[in-house]
C-alpha cells in the first residue's frame, strides 16, 4: 500500500537552497527528501519541546552545559 505524501513548499534565501542542495547531493538524496528528513526530524523535537522557544532555549541551555562539561575535563 505505500505511504501517502503531500507537497509541502518553503520560501528560503536562495544561498539556504544552494547549500542544502549540495549537501543533499553529497548524501546521495534529493533536495526534497533532505527537505523531508529534517523537517521530520525538527517536528518531533518540536512537539517534544512544546514551543518554539522552549525548543530554542533548551538547545541554548544544552549546549551551556556540554561546553561547561568539557571545560570541567580539560581543565
């Protein structure tokens, strides 16, 4: 039976399109399955989250604490 898929279109500077298409074509993927993956992806860490901002400033704080942790084991 497959999966049903729905189109879905984004305005992105095009510097943002030109980056993500080449980083697709690395991968091997298309720009809209690349364009998929991540929006997957960010949703469900979104949903995790609850809001957009507490989406952003728990990857603020996250990213406090394991720059905190590694200047604990360097120093």
């Amino acid at each position: 039976m497959g999966v049903w898929k729905s189109q879905v279109s984004f305005r992105v500077s095009e510097e943002l399109r030109a980056e993500m298409t080449q980083f697709a074509e690395s991968e091997k993927r298309s720009l809209g399955n690349l364009g998929a993956i991540l929006l997957e992806w960010s949703f469900e860490r979104l949903k995790a989250a609850g809001s957009t901002h507490e989406l952003f400033v728990g990857s603020i704080r996250k990213l406090n604490e394991i720059s905190r942790d590694m200047r604990l084991k360097s120093g």
